[in-house]
C-alpha cells in the first residue's frame, strides 16, 4: 500500500489561486475552488450512492471534472460511459463493470429512463442537502480510480482498470518525457471519457497547469484558443489534425505553441508533411486505454528526422516486438509489448481476456509495428486489422496513406472482404472534398505506389466514415 495526499488537497495547498480549468466563454476556475466544489459534491452524493461503481454519463463540461474529483474524495472508482453508445449498451457495460449509480448530465435524462439503475442528472445532485461524512485525505495509490471500456475497434469492449498510481506514472513519465514549462496550458476537446481526455485532468492537478476546456472538437475554437489564448498543447488524432490544418491554411501558429500530441493510431505521412510545411510542432506518440494514455512519444528533437515514428518508450516504460513469440529484429514486424507501472493490472473480472493479455509479464497489445535499428517504434496497424490475402500481409493504414496522398482525398478506410481465390481481399471507403475524384483514378494512383495484392479491389465512396468519440476509425464498421 502507497499512500500519498489527495492531489488536489496538495494542488490547493501549493497553488489555490492558479486556473484549473478554463472555458472558451471565458469563465474560470481556480484549484481553490475546484476543491470547494468537488468536496462539496462528495457530500451530497454520499446521501444517494450505496456500495458499488459510480458510472458518469456526460460530455466534457465543469459538472463532469467536478464530478470525478468528489468520487476520488469518496474512494469511489468512476466508470466512464460513451455518450454515443446506446441505452442497451449502457446497460450491459454497468453490468460489467459493478455499477450501482449512473450519475449523468441532464441532456441524457430520456435516454438513461431505461436503465435499471439508480440514475441522477447532475442538476438534481446540486439541489440536494450536504451529508455529514469524512472525505479522504490521502490517496491509496493501488486503488482503482476509475475504469473505462476498450474503444470496441474489435468487438465487445472491456473494462480496463486504472488504479491511482497508473494515473500517477503516466503523468510524471509524460512530463519527463516532453518537459514542463510555467506557460503551459493544455486544451482539452478529446472525451473526457476516453484516456485521452481524462489524462489531461490528472495532469492539470500534479502539475499546477491549466486545462482548456472543450465540450467537443470545434475547429474554431480550437484554432482561436491557439491563437489568442496562449494554448500550448493540444491533444489530437490524424482526422482532427487534419481538419486544424485546413483551418490554419496559409497562417502560422504563434512560438508559444509548442506540441501537437498526435496519437490514436499511425499517422498518415501525408499529414506529417503537410505539418511539417507548416511548422506545425506535431509530436507523435502511441498508447491505448490499457496504457494509461501516452506510453512511447517521438521526442521533438526526432520529430523530422523520424517522420512517421512514434518514438521511443517514456522513461518508466519498456517495449519489445515479438514475432512467433521470439524477440523480433530491427524493422521485423511483430506485435507491440510494454512494461511499465502506467499499464493497467488488468480487465475487469475478465479472466480469460488478462490471462491472454499478460504474458511472461509482458502486456500484448494486439497492435502490430517494429523497431528500427535506432529503437524508433513504428506502428504498422491492429493485428485484427491486418489482411492477408493469398498468404501475403497487407496493412489497411499503409493503403489509406497511399489514397490520401491524392488530392481531394479527405478520409479513406481500408479492411477486407472474402474471396474464393485469395481468401481476402482489400476494399476501400472515401470521403472526397469534391466530386471531381474518381474510382478509376484511384486506382491508378494506388497501382502506381502499391504491389498489385495491395491495390483495393474495390472503391466506395460515402459521406462520412464510422468512426468512435475520439474520432479513430473503426474498420470493422466499414463493410455495414
């Protein structure tokens, strides 16, 4: 056991007059009163929540922060819910995961009537009496904090656990890895339901820092906060990254800013280009929800000179590719493997699913890349993603970068359909800026870049591709 004091008592302590959170409306608020707010809360959802899982259902909004911080103060591990999934789904999830109580933002009351839960709006919450009870003072680094269920990129997701201490050592790994600077302030516009977004609030906390709050992604917003409000980091995936850079066009982002985080799978090499033309300070990195967010980061020193990589493991993390269970080679494609005290210790009464997961103390990640001679991680696609058609290996991400290197080309998917000759084959899905693109230029184009096995069979053009909250593609969707 690891007991530490409650981070925010500490912040509050070091820093009570600092901004913890900041909205585009302009509205602040102190750690001070974060503090207040959140002790306050604990106090009344004492009265209401019997043993078990508080699950949260809400976008990104200060009901939401607030909310995670009373539960903290209560020992209540926060089961994070997908805003985007269905009342049946939500349901099967607080099954799995132990949950007696849905605590949720008051858009949602209809959609939760279902539920056969205990179910709260925020707005209710407030209006209730404050509870006598002691809120914690110190923090038990090896309790679960909260869980969150894998994006379902490959079927039925999972709860992944997230104890104290993971929060903790993602935290401090990604500060010795991209540094701290008095001037940071990171905007916030990935679901705060996903890792990606929840990081951020940890990292807010233990390191005094400002968090720029975003309901949703908002080009606009996004873009004015970067360039009139001293935002200094920004966490995207390649499709919002994209979309900034369109906005961005022929301007530059001010010297302040200084990382655009990209993660949620390979970045195309068009798009690293494009950013690079722009001398926009794109930092690639690679983690998952089982990772506690970041896990490998390309260090901006690298960032050119490796275009493409994700880097190498954070400071507290280990990694290795294996390939038919051996060590693999330099640029040998394997699957992914960590070690590291930000690694979640499992699945949620998910036996057979840890037992599979971790090996030889080793966390498989199911996602395929290689090293090069230097110890640079390049992430190749999702094993489940992977093609192979007529016994050779073709990787989706390595077709979709190829089409969206031809101009017009704004989305492109790429997965796999049966075949009686070559059992599989590859397909693709685009989404064009234009209608002027065409199927038989496509195809040119990919023939010209591309073995032959690797050209898809077929192209189909749609209006928007299936994608999850944080926007990363879901290939399995594609075919439906």
């Amino acid at each position: 056991m690891r007991r530490m004091e409650h981070w925010l008592t500490k912040r509050v302590y070091l820093t009570p007059d600092n901004i913890a959170i900041e909205l585009s409306n302009g509205d602040t608020v102190t750690f001070a009163e974060l503090y207040e707010k959140a002790c306050e809360f604990a106090s009344k959802i004492y009265s209401i929540h019997p043993k078990g899982h508080i699950a949260m259902l809400s976008n990104n909004s200060i009901d939401m922060v607030v909310t995670f911080w009373a539960c903290t103060y209560l020992n209540v591990p926060v089961v994070f819910l997908n805003t985007r999934l269905t009342a049946r789904e939500w349901q099967v999830q607080c099954e799995d995961a132990d949950v007696k109580t849905v605590i949720y933002a008051d858009q949602y009351k209809e959609s939760v009537q279902s539920l056969t839960l205990s179910t709260y709006p925020f707005s209710d919450i407030h209006s209730f009496q404050t509870s006598e009870c002691t809120l914690t003072s110190d923090m038990d680094s090896d309790l679960v904090c909260s869980m969150m269920f894998t994006s379902g990129t490959t079927g039925r997701a999972k709860p992944v656990i997230h104890t104290y201490h993971n929060h903790w050592s993602s935290a401090v790994a990604s500060a010795l890895n991209l540094g701290l600077m008095p001037s940071d302030k990171w905007l916030a516009c990935l679901p705060l339901f996903h890792i990606g977004g929840l990081s951020i609030l940890f990292k807010s906390v233990i390191y005094g820092m400002p968090v720029y709050l975003l309901e949703r992604f908002d080009e606009e917003k996004i873009h004015n906060a970067i360039m009139e409000q001293n935002v200094t980091i920004i966490s995207v995936v390649a499709i919002t990254c994209s979309r900034l850079l369109e906005r961005l066009a022929d301007g530059y982002y001010p010297s302040s800013f200084r990382c655009m985080l990209l993660g949620g799978g390979p970045a195309p090499k068009p798009l690293l280009e494009k950013a690079k033309e722009k001398h926009v300070p794109i930092v690639q990195t690679y983690g998952m929800t089982e990772t506690c967010s970041q896990i490998v980061t390309l260090n901006e020193a690298d960032a050119f000179r490796k275009l493409g990589s994700a880097g190498k493991p954070l400071f507290t993390a280990s990694l290795q590719i294996q390939a038919d269970n051996t060590r693999a080679k330099p640029n040998q494609v394997g699957e992914i493997v960590v070690q590291g005290p930000m690694i979640t210790p499992g699945y949620y009464r998910r036996e057979q699913a840890n037992k599979e997961a971790f090996q030889n103390g080793w966390f498989h990640t199911g996602d395929l890349g290689y090293l090069d001679e230097e110890g640079f991680l390049f992430v190749v696609d999702r094993r489940s993603d992977l093609i192979i058609s007529g016994g050779e290996n073709i990787y989706p991400a390595e077709v979709e970068e190829v089409l969206l290197s031809f101009k017009g080309v704004q989305e492109a998917g790429v997965t796999a359909i049966e075949d009686s000759k070559w059992g599989q084959v590859p397909v693709a899905y685009i989404v064009t800026a234009n209608e002027k693109v065409t199927a038989d230029q496509l195809l040119v184009h990919c023939r010209e870049r591309l073995a032959s096995f690797k050209v898809p069979k077929q192209i189909y053009f749609r209006d928007h591709l299936p994608r999850n909250a944080t926007n990363k593609l879901q290939r399995h969707r594609l075919r439906s």
